[in-house]
C-alpha cells in the first residue's frame, strides 16, 4: 500500500482533536488523538499575576488569555507536529466560568474553524473534568460517581457513559478550593491557598479543633462550605466581629487551624462522594479538579473507598488542573456523536 494512502487512512481513523481552555485563570491548548492519545497539552497559568489580590480577578484574567491565547495553541499544535489542516475538529469549553475569559477562548475556537472549515464542538468544562480521568483509566470504569472538586466548582456527577453525565448534587455556596483560599487568606498564607494549606498542615494535628462538618438533611448528596470558613475566622480572631485578624506570627495554633480545617474539608467531600456511590449503586469514584491533587483527599478517599469495596480513581497531576487534554477527550467523544456547534456559539458564565 503506498505510503500516502497509509498516512491518509490512519488520520482518517485517528479522530485528531485541537482542544482549547479558558475559563478562568488558566490558558491551555492541547491536541487528543481518539478521546485518549494525548500529542500534546500546553498550560499557561495566570497564578503570579493573581497572586497579590489572593483570588482571581476577572479583568486581569481575560486581558492575560488575549495575550497569551494564540502563543498557547501554536505551541500545542507544534509540539503535536500537527496543522489546522491535520485536525479533525476545534473543541473549545463555552461554559461555565468567567465570561470574560470564556470569550476569548470561544473566540479564538470559531477563527480557526471558520478558516481551517473545520466543525467546531462546544465543551462543558465541569463535564470536561471527568474525561480527566477516563482519558487515563479508561471507559471501563464506568457506570461511576465523579467529584468535581476545584476552586470555582464543587459537584457530584452520576456518569454512565462518556456523554451521559447527570448532575446529582454540588455546593450551595462556596467551593471546596475556594474555602481553601479564604482559610489560607484568614491564616496570613499565600495564593492559591490549597497547596499552602496542605503544607502547613503537615506540622498539625487533624483532630486538634472540631470544625464543623455540613451534612445534607434531606438525603441528597450536596456540600457547604461557608460555615467551615466562619468557624475558622472566629477560631483565629474571636466572635467579637470588630476583633482584626491577628497577623500569622500571632495565631499560636496556626498548623492545627490547618490540619483541622482541610481534615473538615475532606471529610465533607470523601463522605458525600461514598454516600453518593452507594445511593446510585456505583463500584467505582472519579474524583477529578484541581483539589484532587490534596494528598490527604487522596489517602482518605482511597482507604474509606478500600474499606468499602470501591474503586477510587484520580488523574495524573498534570491533568487535576484546569487543562485542554479534557476538553479535546471530550470534544472527540461530541464530535464523534455529531453533537457540533455553528459560527452561533456564544459563551456563558452558566
């Protein structure tokens, strides 16, 4: 068979996905081959230029992915020895996140469709997520219960198949990340707070102080965390409301605060995600988001899912955060069901 026709077939065959990711603070491209081959995955994160305000802000974030957007996909595509031309499809997350930031990247999708003629697959980025973690452990892990968990999301998902995802309960105020920034920002620790509570806590009891743990009253799986950033302020400044917060050489308890805080956390979340299994008669969790790098999330999960004959599942690292590989693995699974967008798409913050 001449080599030319080989090389045709095998693109034909080969499902080669652009993936593009903005909808927050992190700017990424990657390029999926079949839902799980990944050629290539680039991330430009905006940390340091958050940093100092301790939080995203939106403006800053998406006047940094207009900068940074169109070097982010040339290197994916380059680092995957890929051209538009070699592209099957340009999935791209339109929802949810911050507008702002969602534009450019929805923007940046429907210009290369539009000039490479390539059909464009509008992405949910929570849902993106879960394919963090089939991309690795495969299809055969489903039926699952997937965890969401990051600094803007924290929700439950009963996956059934890899476009079959039913949301089954989230938080009703803060996300889990989220709570771990202000209790970082309360405990005078820089941004993002998960990683600088996590490291504090290594030097601190768990069982110190009995934070308080929310659980649902009318049976379904759900979180709250803005009790738990309350009762670590009044720990650390008092319940007199016009005490100022100490400054971190003053909290005595400062690694206990810590341990305690983020052993409140995962417990919530390693809880309500075994409860869930067992409610919708799942064998295997997913637990996917930029918290499911914690270390301790990791080894509670995993011993009380072990403890309960369940299987628990988290991506590699690189693949918790925010990333484009997700979205591509997704978008070949959309493209390949026919579910592509037109030149329409616009973003939502929803």
């Amino acid at each position: 068979m001449p080599w030319r026709l080989l090389s045709l077939i095998v693109h034909l065959l080969s499902g080669l996905i652009l993936g593009i990711e903005s909808s927050c603070d992190e700017c990424a491209a990657a390029v999926v081959s079949e839902g799980v081959e990944i050629r290539s995955s680039v991330v430009h994160s905006q940390v340091e230029e958050h940093a100092r305000f301790r939080g995203v802000v939106p403006e800053i974030a998406s006047r940094s992915h207009l900068r940074t957007m169109l070097p982010t996909i040339d290197a994916a595509l380059e680092r995957a020895s890929a051209r538009l031309e070699d592209l099957d499809a340009i999935a791209v997350t339109s929802r949810p996140g911050l507008i702002g930031s969602l534009l450019v990247g929805v923007s940046a999708a429907k210009g290369l469709a539009m000039a490479s003629r390539r059909p464009l697959v509008a992405v949910h980025h929570i849902e993106a997520h879960v394919h963090s973690a089939l991309m690795e452990a495969g299809l055969g892990v489903l039926p699952c219960v997937a965890l969401v968990v990051s600094g803007g999301h924290t929700a439950l998902y009963d996956v059934r198949g890899p476009l079959e995802l039913e949301c089954i309960g989230g938080t009703i105020d803060d996300a889990a990340g989220e709570c771990f920034d202000k209790i970082a920002a309360i405990l005078g620790l820089p941004y993002p707070g998960g990683p600088a509570v996590a490291s504090l806590a290594v030097e601190g009891n768990p069982r110190a102080i009995a934070f308080p743990r929310y659980r649902p009253k009318d049976g379904r799986p759900g979180f709250s965390f803005s009790g738990l950033k309350t009762a670590v302020l009044y720990h650390v400044r008092g319940r007199n409301p016009s005490n100022p917060t100490p400054p971190p050489a003053a909290i005595q308890d400062r690694a206990d605060v810590a341990a305690s805080a983020q052993e409140a956390i995962v417990d919530m979340l390693v809880e309500q995600t075994l409860a869930a299994a067992r409610q919708f008669a799942s064998n295997t969790v997913l637990v996917v988001g930029g918290v499911a790098c914690n270390s301790r999330l990791r080894e509670q999960m995993r011993s009380q899912a072990q403890a309960r004959r369940l299987r628990s599942i988290f991506p590699s690292p690189a693949y918790c955060t925010d990333n484009a590989a997700m979205v591509a693995a997704i978008g070949w699974h959309l493209w390949r069901a026919g579910r592509t967008a037109d030149l329409a798409l616009d973003a939502s913050p929803r």
